[in-house]
C-alpha cells in the first residue's frame, strides 16, 4: 500500500530535528523541511519557518499523496495520471495596481517629503509581498517585510515608521491590519531636548551673517523647515511684529496639516529682519537660493556651522565609519530641535502650554505637552527645590561652605 503521510522536521545550523505537535514559528537560521515517499524514494522540501504555511503544505501534500493512490499513478500500466486540478482565477483587486493607485492619491494630497516616505515603504513592501490581490496579503508578508528591514539593519523606530505607513495602506483598501499585539516593533522613545544657552550662544558668535539671520530666525519663531524654506516677506508684519505661516500654492508648498497662523516674534528679530529686508528688497522668499529659488541646504548650512564652532558631539558615526568629530554631520544638530528650543525658552519664561500650542500649530495638546518634556528639570527654580528638598541632611557644596 503506498505511503499516503508526510513528516515536518525542523532544519538549523547544527542539523535536523522532529518537529512538535503543536507548530510555532521558527526564528531566524530555523526552517520546516516536509519529507514524503514516493515509491522507495525519500522526497524533502523546505518549506520556511512558519508554522501556518508548513501546515498547510504538509496537509496538501498528503491530500496530494491520497489523489495519487486513488487514481494510480503513470508507472503502472492500466492506470492514466489523475489530471491536475486547473487553478481558479483570483478574485480581488489587483496588489501593484493598488499600490499605484493608493501612490497618486498620496502624492496629490501629502507634501513631497510624506510621499517619498510612503513611496520607500510600500516599494520594501512590494518587493517581500507574494499576494497577487490586497485581499490576499497576510501576515507572513508583513512579518516579512519586517525581517527584511532588519537584514537591512534599519533602526527600531525606523521599522514602526515604514509598518505604520503600510498599515495605513491597508486600511485605505478596507483591508484589516494583520499583525498581532506580539509583533509590534519596540523602539525607545526619544525625549525633546533643547538647545543650551551657552551651545546658542556659542553657535551665533561663530556665525557669519546670513548664517546668524537664518537661523536666529528659526529660534525665534520656531517653524518647521519648510515653513522658512517658504518664508516671504508678505508673512512678516513689521508693525505687529509677527510671522504668519501661510499657503503658497503656486510655490507648492502647504502648511503641515493645512494650518495657518500667527506667531509673535521678538524685537531682535524684527531689527534682523528689517535690516535684510532694506538688504534684499527684490526678493520674495525671506531666505532664497541665490537663483531665486527655495533653500534646501538648511541643515547642511547648520552643521558646518557647529563643526566649525566646536560644537559637535565627537560620538556620531555615519555608515562610512566617519565620526562627527572630523566631519559636519553631528546628529545633536538639526532644525527642529530650534522649534523645541523655542518652545521650552517661551514656556519657561511663563508663557501658557495652550499659547504655545497656538503658536506651533500643533493639532494635539499631547504633542506639545512631549516637546517640552524635561523642560523644567533644567531651570533655576526646579535647582532651588531640589536643594531645598535634601537641606534637611546637612551636607552644602564645597562652592558655599564656610
């Protein structure tokens, strides 16, 4: 009687062993061989490391083993093959259809910096992604897709970053998200830090001109980077001593969340400001290319500026190997963290978390509440009782002992 069964064993560096009853997916270097009889003839094929899909093709093959025995096979004589089911059509939405399409609508209603974002994440998808239809895709393709990003040695946030734009996806289709409450990418959520005082100060002292108006004007209003890309002249009102964060559309450029809004900026800036206004009468943008056009080499001109003033940290490495102490690329210098600066600065110089929430424009209090997280550790006051709190015991520093 021919042999009808198949057997799963597990496949690792050191060699094979039983598979147990109970399946569990297998980690990295581990896989599922089916082994099978054909005549006296051992067969084996890996079939991957998890257990749903070595399940279900152990159950094929001995579905497949049956039909055999049943309808003989071409060896015996009296006996034609069995024929071969023909495979049913798909029903479903296409998958890279999708992709395309869900891809234009991004791009015509996201900024270029989000489309990008989304376009790096659903093409790694893509490429991992076996579903012919977005009715199909199952958690393997994602768990996948995550495996391949850490082969690529992503960071954690990175990886939640690029899951969190391709559960997005899914949703858009009506798809639900697959992934377990187990699955999910664990990162360390980073604090918002300010710039120092003495680093501020240290950094406009080594600044040439253009260099003090730019980013004096990051600080004191505490816009995005796009926003001073597109900064004009027409936003700022000399009388009010304001900003105002407005559309361009035939710049292309939209405010973050499509919100617009007035920031009060301090009588400093307003005399820079003036002065390169009477300097430059002819231009739109506050801070232009010298051909006219936006300035896209923001943080590269901030990074020179902090290795040439001595500033960077020592301890970055970028994938070169090159340390930022010999190179302009210290990760502790980038633009925004002039927007949490300018934030933690008004916040504790009293100004209400609901006025600075205005004044960002951030949608979420929770938001705002983050970017000045740790603020008050620093201050003066928070010193005064932390002292006070431990007098008690006696001790006084060295500085104040008689």
């Amino acid at each position: 009687m021919a042999n009808t069964t198949g057997k799963l064993y597990i496949r690792s560096k050191v060699g094979y062993r039983k598979s147990p009853k109970r399946l569990a997916d297998l980690p990295l270097g581990e896989t599922f061989v089916l082994t099978w009889y054909e005549g006296k003839s051992k067969k084996a094929k890996a079939v991957g490391r998890f257990a749903d899909i070595a399940q279900t093709a152990l159950i094929n093959k001995e579905a497949e083993l049956k039909r055999a025995a049943l309808g003989g096979s071409a060896s015996k004589p009296g006996f034609p093959p069995a024929p071969k089911p023909e495979k049913p059509a798909i029903a479903g939405r296409d998958f890279a259809q999708a992709v395309t399409t869900y891809l234009s609508e991004v791009k015509r209603g996201k900024s270029k910096k989000t489309y990008f974002a989304y376009n790096i994440a659903l093409e790694g998808f893509s490429k991992v992604c076996k579903a012919e239809t977005i009715e199909t895709m199952t958690r393997q393709d994602v768990l996948r897709y995550t495996d391949a990003l850490r082969e690529g040695r992503m960071a954690p946030r990175t990886i939640a970053n690029r899951l969190a734009f391709l559960k997005t996806f899914f949703k858009h289709f009506g798809i639900s998200w697959p992934m377990l409450k187990t699955d999910r990418v664990k990162f360390t959520e980073k604090t918002a830090e300010a710039y120092s005082i003495e680093d501020l100060r240290r950094l406009f002292a080594a600044a040439e001109q253009e260099e003090l108006e730019l980013f004096e004007f990051l600080l004191g209003t505490g816009v995005r980077e796009q926003e001073a890309m597109f900064a004009t002249w027409r936003d700022v009102d000399f009388s009010n001593k304001t900003f105002k964060v407005s559309e361009k559309l035939d710049l292309g450029f939209t405010p973050k969340d499509k919100e617009e809004g007035s920031i009060p900026i301090p009588d400093s800036l307003v005399e820079l400001l003036d002065a390169r206004r009477k300097q430059y009468p002819e231009t739109r943008l506050i801070f232009p290319m010298p051909d006219g056009r936006p300035n896209g080499h923001m943080l590269r001109s901030l990074q020179r500026l902090a290795h040439r003033a001595g500033l960077n940290c020592g301890g970055c490495y970028n994938r070169a190997g090159e340390c930022c102490k010999d190179k302009a690329m210290c990760h502790h210098w980038g633009l925004h963290r002039f927007r949490k600066t300018f934030a933690t600065m008004h916040h504790e110089a009293g100004v209400t978390v609901r006025t600075i929430q205005r004044w960002l424009r951030h949608s979420s209090l929770d938001t705002t509440l983050r970017y000045l997280a740790g603020s008050d550790d620093k201050s003066e006051k928070t010193r005064t009782k932390v002292n006070a709190s431990f007098a008690a015991i006696g001790h006084q520093p060295k500085s104040s002992a008689t």
